[in-house]
C-alpha cells in the first residue's frame, strides 16, 4: 500500500514537472501604443502607432495568415510574407508603402489603447502565438 502511494505521488511528480509549450519563434517585441505628439489621426501620427514582431530563429518563417489583433478585435492578417531569420518587421496602424520590414494596416483611426490594451500575435489556425499587454504608464512596451 505503501508503495503505491510513493508511486502515485512520484507520477503525479513527474507530471507536474512537464515542459512548457515551446515559444512561438516569431513573437512581439515591441508595441509603440502612444505615437508622439497630438493623436490628431493623420497618417503620420497613425504610423507612429506600431508593434514590432521578431522572428526568434535562425530559419525564416512564412506568416500568411497570421494575425495581429487587440482586444476590442480589430485584426490586421498577414498575405504573403517571408520574415528572415533574426529579422524584425514593423506593423504600422496607418496607410503606406510594404516592404520586408514595415508592414501597412491602412487604418484611419488609432488601434492600440494608450490607457492599456493587449497585442496578440495568431497562427492561421487561430490560436495564440504571442501576446503583449500594458497599462497607461509609457508610450511604449517591450515584451
């Protein structure tokens, strides 16, 4: 009897001692919720508003179908596009030109709270690759 409760005290031991998930390699590195000067909602001042997401790994990875969502659900979805390996990209709330590090929403109003919101990165599938939250405090958060 005695042996079956070191047994199952072991086990439940070593379940509770698992590996964590692994972390998504392509992740948000910063979010720039207050751009500088007046939120008067011209395209410069939206473009100031931004998150920074970092591909982790050596490899690059292909992030069609992505998304980029806060928490009143206002979504920017990834096409096609290749971020290399070590490379960041820039996602920018207002109206531009793409390229392989700055990305372009094309809004006209402001996404991110500057009195606290959460960034959340997604796979295609819909689950959560990264998220990133912040409080009133700052212009910006790295996460």
């Amino acid at each position: 009897m005695g042996a079956v409760a070191i047994a199952g005290a072991t086990g439940a031991a070593l379940l509770a001692a698992a590996p964590a998930e692994a972390a998504s390699a392509v992740q948000i590195h910063r979010v720039y919720f207050d751009s500088p000067g007046k939120d008067n909602r011209s395209n410069s001042s939206l473009n100031g508003e931004w998150v920074q997401l970092s591909n982790t790994s050596r490899s690059s990875r292909q992030l069609r179908g992505y998304k980029l969502r806060d928490k009143t659900g206002y979504t920017y979805t990834f096409g096609t596009f290749t971020l290399g390996g070590r490379k960041s990209v820039y996602i920018h709330t207002g109206k531009g030109r793409n390229s392989a590090t700055h990305r372009y929403w094309g809004r006209t109003s402001y996404v991110w709270n500057n009195n606290g919101d959460t960034a959340y990165l997604r796979y295609p599938n819909g689950s959560t690759a990264d998220s990133c939250s912040w409080g009133s405090k700052g212009s910006s958060k790295y996460c």
